[in-house]
C-alpha cells in the first residue's frame, strides 16, 4: 500500500462514518496527509485526520481517532493503528511493508509520486522577464503537472534565446500582464547562471527558497560544478549514478533485485515514503527547493546502504543482497524521477 492508497484508505473510513452517523461533518477533507510518524508515533505512517475533525464533529480528537482506528483495523493491509498525543493515528502495514514500498516505486518508475490530485485545476502564473523568475516558474509548472493540473503561463516579455538553449526554458511561453496570476518573485540571481550549463544553474537557482538569494558569480560557480561532496547537486547525481552502476555490477554477478526486508536502512525508506508528501507540499507552496532539498535527503541518506549491496569476496547472493539492491534501484528511481521534474539530467554515468 503507497502512502496515496493508504491516503484513500483513511479518507475511504473517514467516510464511511460520517455516513453511519458515527461523524457528524459537513465538509469532509478532499485528502488525508499520511507521513512517517515523528517523535513518540509509532508504526509505518501517521496522520492527523482526527484533529482536524474534531472541531468540526463536535467530538474529542481522541474520540475521534478511536472511531477511526475501529474502522481502520478491518482494512486489507493494515496491521494495527495504533493513537498517541492528542489524537494521532499511526498505522502499521501488514507483512513486508518495506518491500511493498519498494515494489510499489519500481511498478510506478520516475513517475513515483505523480498522482490526479489537482486534476481540473489549471492555475495561471506570471514571471517576470528574469532568469531566475523564469526558471522557477517552469519547475512549479512541471510539479504541478506531475499532480493532474494544467498551469497557464505568461511573462513579462519572450524568454531569451540563451534560457531556452541553455537552461531548457519553453520558448513558447506567451508575453502577459499577469493581472490575475499567480506572479512569482523570487530573489533576482545576481549574476547570469548561463555559463553554468543546464543542470547546475538550475540547481543553484532552485536550491535556495525563492526568498534567499542564489549564490552565482564570481566566487561561486566553480562550487556548482565541483564534482565533490560539498556540491549537493554532485551527491545527489553520484547516488543515482551508483545505483544504476550496482545494477549493471549485479548483473555481471548473476543476480537481479528482489524487493524485500531490508535491515538496517535507516532513514532511506521514510524519505522513499515521503516523496509523493514531498511532491503535494512543492506543488502547494510553489515551492521547487523543498524537492531539491528532499533530494538530497534521499541521497545522503542512501550513502551508508550502498557499499553493502553486492556481495564480498567469495559470499554468495543472498536475499538480503536481493533485498538491499531493489531498495537502491527505488532510491535511484526517486532520485530521478525527482530532477526531472527540477529540469534537471540524471545521468547513470558520472
């Protein structure tokens, strides 16, 4: 179960009792927010659906949680719900939960997280006639996209020819007014981000929030394209480079991933998780950094996994290698899948 199915699930419950009369709301939820649960949650994923009922149900958010939980408990997939806090819902999977989530990425490819949750929607968005304005708009657009909606876009005036040639502008944009769009205005880049090439200029443009300034120039692009772990951007292509490398390296040894228990992962498999959240929250925001710095969450968080996937010296393949492989191959899919849609390459070589 994805955290997307798992989000049906709960509003599904949600649902339900308000149509048995357990839940007394006029205006349900149009989703459910499920994520790794955060200190003192337990379980797979958590969520706070019964807080944000409560008020509207007239009952305790416990109250709440407990019916919800009542009804949980008899769906295919779920373990056990378990309330903590206030009144949080954390839900454990059945079975290989882990292995289900990996599956689940490598059956979706880069399209992991991509969803009809904005279908209908065609929000307009406005750019100013700068590099940087420009470029975050068109990696809004590409979430946005990757959630069902259709944005309309428009700027101030025609994209130079270098933002189309070099860092993969649309040249189609129409020339707007932007009177009734969406305008975005983050903080000009002090210098031109060209002579960086595609990939690092729109990393270094995308990382920063749209409210702090890039740093470009003098000084500074030589960072962007050091190929070295202090360059994010380099951590996060080398880690999807690695496993696509581990694939072929596997393949000359005679075996292929097999989704399964992995143990240790550490935070790998959470942020795996996480990434539709992750997805939702940069359409909502039009917030392109906070996938960027997901990114290299996943990355950094993949690193200790990844020198033991193949097996040593005379060791034999094991399931666990089978196991830690397909996990790597999902991170590497997320990985992917996630510059993507920044505009950004990911290449299996580096």
């Amino acid at each position: 179960m994805t955290p997307v199915e798992l989000s049906r699930t709960v509003l599904h419950a949600v649902r339900r009792a308000v149509d048995a009369g357990e839940l007394a709301v006029a205006v349900l939820p149009e989703r459910v927010v499920v994520a790794p649960p955060g200190p003192g949650g337990c379980g797979d994923y958590a969520t706070n659906v019964a807080l944000q009922l409560a008020r509207p149900a007239g009952q305790p958010a416990p109250r709440v949680a407990e019916l919800l939980r009542t009804r949980l408990l008899r769906t295919d997939g779920i373990s056990d719900v378990v309330v903590t806090g206030p009144g949080f819902l954390n839900i454990s999977l059945d079975g290989d939960a882990d292995g289900r989530l990996v599956r689940d990425i490598l059956r979706a490819g880069p399209r992991y997280g991509h969803s009809d949750t904005l279908a209908g929607q065609a929000p307009e968005f406005h750019a100013a006639h700068d590099a940087r304005a420009v470029v975050l708009m068109d990696a809004v657009a590409r979430v946005l996209r990757s959630q069902g909606a259709r944005p309309r876009l428009t700027c101030a005036g025609p994209p130079e020819d270098a933002w189309v040639r070099i860092l993969g502008i649309p040249s189609d944009i129409p020339v707007g007014t932007g009177t009734r769009s969406d305008t975005l205005r983050p903080v000009p880049a002090p210098a031109d981000p060209t002579p960086l090439g595609r990939d690092a200029a729109r990393w270094a443009l995308l990382h920063p929030a749209p409210h702090d300034r890039p740093h470009l120039g003098p000084g500074h692009d030589a960072a962007h394209l050091a190929q070295r772990e202090t360059n994010p951007l380099f951590r996060v292509r080398y880690a999807h480079a690695r496993t696509r490398a581990l694939l072929r390296n596997a393949a000359d040894l005679g075996f292929t991933p097999e989704p399964g228990p992995v143990a240790p992962h550490g935070d790998v498999l959470p942020l795996l998780a996480d990434h539709p959240r992750v997805l939702t929250a940069t359409a909502a925001h039009r917030a392109p950094d906070r996938l960027a710095r997901h990114l290299v969450a996943v990355a950094d968080a993949l690193a200790p996994l990844l020198p033991s996937v193949l097996p040593l010296g005379d060791e034999k393949p094991s399931a666990a290698h089978r196991a830690r492989l397909a996990l790597a191959e999902a991170a590497g899919t997320v990985l992917a899948g996630g510059l993507t849609l920044l505009g950004i390459d990911a290449p299996d070589h580096l």
